[in-house]
C-alpha cells in the first residue's frame, strides 16, 4: 500500500506496545512512503517478525527495499525469512557486514548495494548516512527528508546518537523533525545521558522516540526533557507524517 504521506511502524521491538504483537531484543520498522516500502532492520527473529507485520495488517510482500543498519543478530536475523516471503527487494547493506553473507544476499534478490563510509542518496528524499565507526561495528542510519524537517531513523546508534544526528544535519543542512530508533544508552549513566539530551537539543532535534537499546533510564528522561515531543517506541507504534506534515503521531 501506497501512502501519500508516511506512515512509520515499528514491527520488531524489545519494548511492547501493542498488546497483540510479540515483543523480543531487536529492532525493525516498517515505512511507507509515497513512491517505496521500506523495511529497516529484521529483528533477531523472522517467524515473530513475519507475524507482528501480518497482525499490523502489513504486507511482506509489499517490501521494495530492505535497509540493514549493521551487522548484529538483533538487527539482521530475521533476513532469511523476509527473503523466503519477497525476492523482489533492491537490500541496501552495511560493508560492514560479512562478505559471505552480502554474496549469498546478492544471489537471492533483484538488486543489492554495499554502502561504504561516504554520504548516499538512495532515492530522492532518502539518504543512508554512509558506514560511520567502520573501525568497530560500522553502522549506517538512515534520513528521510520532509516538509517538517528530517526523521532520521537508527538501529543501535552504535556510531553514537549525536554523531549521527549532527552527520545528518551536515549533510542535509535542516533541522530533524524525529529522531527515533535504537539511542544505544542502556550502559550510560544519568549525567552521560544528560549530555547526550543536550547535545541532540543543540542540534536541533524536535520530537523523539527512544527505543531498542536506549535503555529505561535514558527513556525516562528524554521524556522528561521533551515532553510533549517525546514519543513512547515499542511494536506496534505507529507514526505518521501526513501529506502537509500537519503531523500529528
Ligand atoms: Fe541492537
Ligand atoms: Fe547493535
């Protein structure tokens, strides 16, 4: 299904939110945007993956584009199972990821490309921030730009949240409307936590949704920090950015 603005579900989360759907450690998001449907990341999980989406009343099948942010499990295990149920995919992964896995990758859908450390435009309005941190886990986040501002979308944020939102800004020179995805703040404390919040407030970072691996305590206090434009993540959240960014989540 096509939308004429962007519907943005999240479908793998270790947080719940929809009582119907089954929660485990991982990550993925369902977008739909005017001219692709995306899937970010896989989830650790394929069969619970494949069945939050088809609950969401989601079609696999739908999928034109699969993004995978790095290479952890949580992220790239559900892989196998997206490929059993839709071939038909253009998958836009890390260097990060192993060479054996990006070749097997390769031979089972349309098209795939490798995205290296630089800047990439994927589709007009959609860009990969490149591989940052390629010397450890090397991770690429992915920017939609709107009318509103940019969302900028993470799996781990392993690169760190403010990296990445401050490539994003440089890159594109605009603000970011949404932030939201895995902060990977679990391990920090409140003062480190603190920093990071001021950080992404000086980069100018409108609303929030802090999930995955951003831990309860940073949860907590970004919605202390921004209120009304904190977002609660968890499966099944669904946000959506209407045609005129009127955005109402
Ligand atoms: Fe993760
Ligand atoms: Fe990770």
């Amino acid at each position: 299904m096509k939308t004429h603005g962007m519907e943005i579900t999240i479908v793998f989360d270790n947080y719940p939110y929809n009582p119907e759907l089954t929660s485990l450690w991982g990550f993925s998001a369902f977008l739909q945007l005017p001219k692709q449907t995306i899937l970010f990341d896989t989830g650790s999980n394929g069969p619970v993956l494949l069945r939050n989406i088809q609950t969401l009343d989601l079609n696999v099948k739908d999928i034109d584009t699969l993004f995978l942010s790095h290479p952890h499990w949580d992220h790239v295990g559900g892989v196998d199972a997206v490929i059993e149920q839709n071939q038909n995919l253009h998958i836009f992964a890390p260097d990060s990821l192993s060479k054996h896995l990006i070749s097997d990758l390769r031979n089972q859908v349309q098209d795939l490309t490798v995205i290296d450390y630089q800047a990439t435009k994927l589709f007009d309005h959609i860009y990969s921030t490149g591989v940052m941190d390629e010397d450890r886990i090397g991770e690429q986040s992915m920017i939609i730009d709107t009318k509103a501002g940019l969302v900028v979308i993470t799996g781990c944020a392993h690169p760190g949240i403010v990296n990445i939102a401050k490539k994003a800004r440089q890159m594109l020179d605009k603000e970011i409307f949404l932030l939201m995805g895995g902060f990977h703040l679990l391990n920090e404390n409140p003062a480190a936590i603190q920093q990071v919040i001021e950080a992404l407030q000086n980069v100018a970072v409108e609303y929030v949704c802090p999930t995955h691996c951003s831990g309860d305590l940073a949860k907590e206090m970004f919605k202390e920090s921004f209120k009304e434009k904190y977002i609660a993540g968890g499966v099944g959240k669904k946000m959506s950015l209407a045609d005129d960014i009127s955005n109402t989540f």
